[in-house]
C-alpha cells in the first residue's frame, strides 16, 4: 500500500470525528450567543450578518451593526396620494367620452386615456385628479377626526395631499432654549466631557442660525403602539406622524401614504467632492496640430472651458480625463451645439439668475420656486415665480452648494463660445428652473409638485393663490437629488 493511499485512508476514518468536533464548537457558540441575547436572540438577524470579526453576535449587538441609518422627515407632515384611477370613469363621462370605452376605461384606469386626444386627456385627467383630491381631503380629515389629532389638509394639483400635523405649542423661553442648544450642538462635540458649556455661552449668530435651520425628526420607521392616547400624541409629533400614517394606511382609500421625507442635493456629485483624478502621465504628442475636419464644430473660445475636465473624453491620454462624459468628442464629431426646441427642467436647488454668464440667457426659461417652508426657502415666502438660486446651506458647518446652479449651466444654461468664463455642456438649449430645495434640504411633497409641474401635467399653486402653468414642458427632468429611502411611492407616482 502506498503512502498517498495510507494518507487518503487515514483522512477518511477521521472524517466523522472532525466533523463531530466542528458541530460541538458550532453549537457551544451558538449557545454561547443564546445566553448573550436569549433563546430566539438570532432569530431576526440576517445570516449574512450574524458572524462578524469571526464571532457570533446577540441580537442586541447585531441591531446597531444593521440598522439602516436613520431618515429625516419634516415634522409632522405626511403625503398622501388621491385615488385618481377610481375617478377616471366618471371624468371621462363629464368631459363627453363616447360610453363604449367605458369597460375600458374601468379595466384599464388612466392607461386608457392613451387612446383620447391630447386636448381631452389633459382635460380628463385634470378633472379625475381634482375629484380624486377632493374625496382625498374629506376622508383624511375624517382620519384625523377619530384620531383625535389636529391637523391641516391641503389639495395640491396632480392628486397630491399634503397632511400637517398641528404641533405642541412651546413656550417662547422653550423655543430659545431649544435654538441655543441646537447652535452650540457642534461646539459641545468639540469639548471634554467635565467642561460642559452653557446655552447661554452660544453666540448670537449661532442662535439665529439655529432660529433659521427648517426642523427635522429622525424617522426610523417604527410601528405605532396599540394603545395610545391624546396626550402622547400631542408631546411626541414623531408619534403622532406613525401613528397618522398607520390609520391612514388602514382606511385602504389612497394610492400611497409615507412621511415628508427630507431630501438633499447629492453632493457627491460635485468635483471639490470627490478625489482628485490623477494627472496624465502619457508624455504630449510631437504634433499638437489638431486633427478634426473643417466643417466640423470648433471647440468653445471660453478662456475657463480648459478647466472644465468633464467635458473631456473619457481616459487617462493626454486631453483626456478618467471621469469625463465626451463632450468634446460629441462637439467636434457629431457637429452638435444642440437646439433651443430642448427643453430641460432642473429640478433643484434653482438657478442664480444674476450670474453674468446666466443672467438674459435666451437659453433660460421662466421657472418657479415651488419650496412651500419659509424657513426652508430662505426668501421669506411661499411658492412664487422666482427661482433663485438662495443657497441650501444647513447649519455652521457646511456651505451653499448652489447645486442648481452647478447642473444648470452644466446642462447649458451658461453662455457659450462668447470668450467669458465657462462653457457648458450644450450650447442652445432651453433650461426650466425648478426650485425645490433650500435651506437643510427640501421636502418630498415640494419635489413631487416640481416634478408634476416640470412635465407641465400639474399647474403650481403659488403663495397667493394663483396656479403657475409650466409654458415650457420638460422634454428631460433632472433630478441630482438624494433619499436615504427607495424611491418613495409619491415620487414614483409623479415619474410615472
């Protein structure tokens, strides 16, 4: 017998006891974690989660290692979709479809309208969301009723509710109190633990800024309590939002209802935010002569247009940059600058209309600032037909992204090839502002609204009552914006 088969053999009869040690040390582990947590202490963590740094955890350590990171809501506040598809029938009936399409018009709800003429649709759809909006309010001032909790209800057009919860009243020292505590936050951070400092050492600028900042909750989604009473509800706006949201969800008489989450430009999209790409190292060519056709669209004179490296092509050659999007390719390849009959809403931060590149562009249109928080837009008012670019700025320790601005002239909004500062990405094109992020962020209910009125399916209803129709219907919708949810229900629903 060779020693290779004496070896095979060996391992073989000592398969089953190495594998009775594996599961005896599997199991004393597994005992071990049960008396960390309890019995069932695994039970709801994921498996893919449980062995971590090569242990097993309790639940009751798995929790902070798995939670999703909290998401911020507006306080109080809760959108609700109408259910437009019930009333489509009976709009369609008003507006004098033919009454053969009515088993398709109850089959297939708004798909059905595809077929009606552009004019009748819009007509039938504005009646459906209207209807839809009305029933939407009364039945979800009813929830609020047997609730027991005051609030406001408002109709927006397109089918969209807003609920507003009707918060504690504080006392005018609690809200000074809470405004230094919310100034000094960052300094204490900064402080030993056995040298606190007092709100009243808070600096008066810290205090307004503070004063200025929209509220937020943290929203973490949890259930409401089955036995609950008035008193709780009035202390707690966060419960109050759960528990709105459960009776809502409940009365199974709306497309959709989630919290007002809070949403913010996705600054990681921004160049000062992420790492500086590497320098070419590919030596310059001996012949810079350069090589494109005569007929074909030259490169823009800006004198800044050479630091813009995102319009370089893609790569690590010399003109190139590792993160570019091709512009320069498309400019002097395709012979495109683009066309004014484009038309793109930017739905954002708004636009600084008083830039010099920017201000009497024909390449932008009239926009809105759909921003419904004052505190929030930072211009001292409700909706209105301004869509400046006032900054979003949160707090002390952060500054203006002016992110609309930054996608704008990115998108075109700039001038072009007139030898002044940048470039942008097409020369011609028409650019709709929407402003729906400001101060901290901006509101889910906001961003539906500016989505709605971007398409030009949804007037906006300004601050004095008048509804602002979109002139320019966006042809494209951008939306360089972040959720730390999947897309929610009512965003979903203006896309759609």
């Amino acid at each position: 017998m060779t020693q290779r088969r004496r070896m095979s053999l060996l391992v073989l009869a000592l398969a089953p006891v190495v594998a009775l040690m594996a599961c005896d040390q599997a199991a004393k582990m597994i005992d071990r974690a049960k008396e960390a947590g309890g019995p069932a202490a695994l039970d709801s963590v994921a498996l893919d989660a449980r062995a971590i740094a090569g242990g097993v955890r309790p639940e009751a350590e798995m929790a902070a290692v798995i939670a999703p990171e909290p998401v911020l809501v507006a306080p109080g506040e809760i959108v609700v979709g109408a259910a437009v598809e019930e009333q489509v029938e009976s709009a369609a009936q008003q507006e004098g479809v033919q009454a053969e399409m009515a088993p398709t018009l109850r089959r297939d709800g708004m798909r059905a309208l595809e077929r009606l003429d552009e004019s009748v649709r819009r007509r039938v759809v504005r009646r459906a969301e209207a209807a839809a909006g009305s029933v939407a309010e009364r039945r979800a001032r009813d929830v609020l009723g047997r609730l027991g909790v005051q609030g406001d209800v408002e109709v927006r057009p397109g089918g969209v509710v807003r609920v507003q919860l009707a918060q504690r009243q504080r006392s005018l020292r609690e809200q000074l109190q809470i405004q230094q505590q919310r100034a000094i936050r960052p300094l204490a951070q900064a402080q030993s633990a056995d040298e606190p400092k007092s709100p009243d050492d808070a600096e008066p600028a810290q205090v307004a800024e503070a004063a200025a900042t929209p509220e937020a909750v943290q929203w973490t989604g949890a259930d409401c309590p089955r036995i609950v009473n008035a008193a709780q509800l009035e202390q707690d706006v966060a419960l109050a939002t759960r528990c709105t949201i459960a009776r809502l969800q409940q009365a199974n008489a709306f497309e959709y209802v989630e919290p007002n989450f809070i949403a913010t430009v996705n600054l990681d999209r921004l160049p000062w935010a992420r790492p500086r790409e590497p320098a070419p190292t590919t030596p310059p060519p001996s012949d810079p002569t350069p090589t494109e056709p005569e007929d074909s669209v030259a490169l823009p004179d800006d004198p800044l247009a050479a630091l813009q490296w995102h319009y370089r092509a893609r790569g690590t050659q010399v003109g190139q940059a590792p993160g570019g999007a091709g512009f320069e390719t498309f400019w002097v390849d395709a012979r495109q600058i683009g066309s004014r009959q484009v038309r793109i809403a930017v739905v954002d931060t708004g636009l600084d209309t008083r830039h010099p590149e920017i201000a009497g562009n024909d390449n932008v249109a009239a926009g809105v600032d759909l921003i419904t928080d004052p505190s929030r837009a930072n211009d001292a008012d409700g909706p209105d037909r301004d869509a400046y670019d006032s900054g979003d700025r949160c707090g002390t320790q952060a500054e203006n992204s002016y992110h609309g601005t930054h996608v704008a002239g990115t998108a075109g909004a700039v001038r072009t090839n007139d030898r002044v500062g940048v470039a942008g990405g097409v020369w011609q094109v028409t650019v709709v502002p929407v402003r729906v992020l400001g101060r901290c962020g901006g509101e889910l209910a906001d961003i539906a609204s500016g989505i709605r009125w971007a398409a030009g399916v949804a007037p906006a209803v300004l601050a004095d009552g008048t509804q602002l129709t979109n002139g320019n219907p966006a042809d494209i919708i951008n939306l360089s914006l972040s959720v730390a949810v999947p897309c929610p229900a009512s965003m979903q629903s203006a896309i759609d």
